[in-house]
C-alpha cells in the first residue's frame, strides 16, 4: 500500500480544474512522481494563483477550455490520451451558488457529463477516473456522526445539490457504460474543508484570515459556532493518488470514498481563527460579520471509514501540523520566499512521513 513512484513515473494524467487551489497542488505532487500531467481550464480562477506563483504554466499542456464546451473537451481527451482522468474543474463556492444558481447547475452537473462522456467516445486508453466532489454532496441533517458514501445525496443550496447530483451522474454513467472489462474504472471522491497555503478563494476561511491578517484588518467571520471537518489539502491528495493508483488494479474500488480527517479535527470556525493567531508572529484580530449571509450547515463530519478500510489511507497530518504548515507557508510568501519551493518542501515532508502516518493534538 502507499504511493508507489514507478507507478506514476510517465503516467499520462489529465487533470481537468488544474489551475485552482487543489489542482495546484495535485499538479505538483504528480510532478514530483514523475507523472505527464495535461491541464483542461480556462485559466486561473484567482489573482494571484498558486498555479501562476509556482510557475506551472511551463510545465503542463494546457487545454485552456471550459468544462462546459463538449465538443472541445472530447477533443481535449482524444489528444492527452490519458491514462488516467482526475476530475476537479467545479464552480466550488457555496455561496456564489445563490447569486450563480445556473452556472453552479451547469459547471458541476453538466461539466461532469461532458468529461465521463468524453472519456465514453475517446478515452481509449484510461484506465481510471476519479471524479472529485465534496463532503457537502450529503443530504446534511447536522447529525452528530459523519456521513457514509451510501448516505442520501442533496443540499440545501444549489453547491451542495449540484454536488450530490453529480455523484447521481457518476453512478449512473459508472453502471451504464463503465461497468464492463476493459472499460474505464470510475470513482468518486469526497473532502470538504480542505485548507492550505496558496488558496486566494472568496469566502473560505483561511483566504479571508491571511488576506485581512496581511493587510492589517480584523478578519470578519460569519458563523464562529460552525463546526467543520478541517484537513490540510495534502491528506485528501494522497487518498485521490492511492484510490487512482489502486484502481487500476482492482475493479472492485470503483465506488465513492470520503477522505476526512480524524474525528478530534472536526473543530469550530473561532477555535481555527485562535490557533492560527496563537502561530502568527503578529496579533490577529477576528469581528463578526453581519451579513446578510446565506443558508449554512452548523455541523459536518465524515466517516472514511471505508478509505482506512480497503486502501490502508490515514490522514496523515493532524490539524496540528497543517496550521503549522499553513502559516509556514504565508509567512514565506509575506518575506518573499519562493512559491514553489515552499509548496514543493511541504510536499517533501509530507512524503517523507506519509508510509508511517503519525498525529499530534492541536
């Protein structure tokens, strides 16, 4: 078990929504094992971009389309040849959902009906495709335990709603067309709350506490109560690496799996605003935002039992260790420290523990 490097050593990979924040990331991480990795985005969802301050652009073909455009991305497809397919492009906000109701619909249902049909008509020789969506795909009651992949899909907003129903699509095209030998292994994924240096995303935390901590400001927080499952990003990129890895080799893991955090990370929204001010060389100051705000869930939690179970997967990093790394990184790019290099060292501790998993209290 664990990632293997002479699997992913010349690996084709396509990666649709490479430019974003996990795409970023995953990019380098497949960089690092020798992986030829293809982009699918029109470009960098924010200004700044981890994608453009570690210089990724040099080193992944883009395909500088949207997910929403079929005939482009079969075509896209047909000329990466992949062997496997990691599907991130998503409108991934949950309150841009409201004022964008129909380009949520059309980004996160529709994208992922062009990318599995395009991997239908010309994906000859993948091999794996991992679907990525997100914890809030659940139909959330706020129930005091996590929720399993056979939960009910839903959502209150259209984010959430848009996520379960492409789950629905990934079942239904995984059932009808990916069902046979020889014929593509489709899963899909689920992480939420994923935190991590260079994430410049509105309306999520982190982003919100550094760009005011950097400009001076008091951080304005919505709903202190909330409850959610927090994970430094390298943790859910090792599962998606594990679960592609693996499926190439065992049918029997073309299914959905979470990939959330030990239970103890599962933690307030004021308790993360503290901790990163306790690490922080300077005072942090946090107010309430009056809003108006949308709709919000006050408690999530997942239950990846089934990840421990079938591909040996820990979250490798408690919550401890990704605020540390958190700050580590902002802090570099505040004294102007090189991007990539600071992302690529995180990568390379994170790897050097990542076969004998370990945790700290926060």
């Amino acid at each position: 078990m664990g990632i293997d490097p002479a699997f992913w050593a010349g690996t084709r990979v396509l990666m649709t929504g490479n430019t974003g924040f996990k795409g970023a990331w995953l990019t380098l991480c497949l960089l690092e094992l020798g992986a030829e990795v293809h982009g699918l985005a029109p470009g960098a969802p924010t200004d700044p971009s981890l994608y453009d301050l570690a210089g990724l652009a040099g080193d992944v073909p883009q395909a500088a389309i949207d997910i929403r455009d079929y005939d482009r991305v079969v075509g896209t497809v047909r000329e990466a040849r992949p062997d496997i397919v990691i599907h991130m492009a998503a409108q991934p906000i949950v309150r841009e959902s409201f004022t964008a109701p129909r380009e949520t619909y059309e980004v996160n249902v529709m994208g992922t009906v062009n990318l599995l049909d395009a991997v239908r008509v010309a994906g000859d020789r993948v091999r794996a495709v991992i679907n990525v969506t997100s914890d809030k795909c659940y139909d959330n009651r706020e129930w005091e335990w996590g929720y399993r992949e056979d939960e009910p899909m839903g959502g209150y907003d259209p984010y959430s709603s848009s996520k379960g129903c492409s789950e629905l699509v990934t079942s239904a095209f995984r059932s009808s067309f990916f069902a046979d030998a020889g014929t593509a292994r489709v899963a899909s994924v689920r992480a939420g709350n994923v935190i991590g240096g260079g994430d410049w995303a509105a309306d999520r935390l982190i982003p919100d506490i550094m760009r005011a901590t950097l400009a001076g400001e008091a951080v304005p927080i919505r709903r202190p109560d909330a409850i959610r499952p927090w994970q430094h990003v390298l943790n859910p990129l090792s599962g998606y690496l594990e679960l592609a890895q693996r499926l190439c080799e065992d049918a029997s893991l073309a299914t959905a799996f979470n990939f959330g955090p030990d239970d103890r990370d599962a933690r307030p929204v004021q308790w993360l605003v503290e901790q990163i001010g306790a690490r922080w060389p300077d005072p942090i100051a946090w107010e309430i935002d009056a809003g108006p705000h949308p709709h919000e869930a006050t408690y999530l939690t997942l239950d990846s039992r089934r990840a421990r179970a079938r591909l040996g997967w820990e979250p490798n990093w408690g919550l401890a260790e990704g605020l540390d790394a958190i700050v580590e990184w902002y802090l570099a790019l505040r004294d102007g420290a090189s991007v990539r290099d600071t992302t690529l060292g995180q990568i390379q501790r994170f790897a050097r523990t990542y076969d004998n998993p370990h945790r700290s209290d926060a």
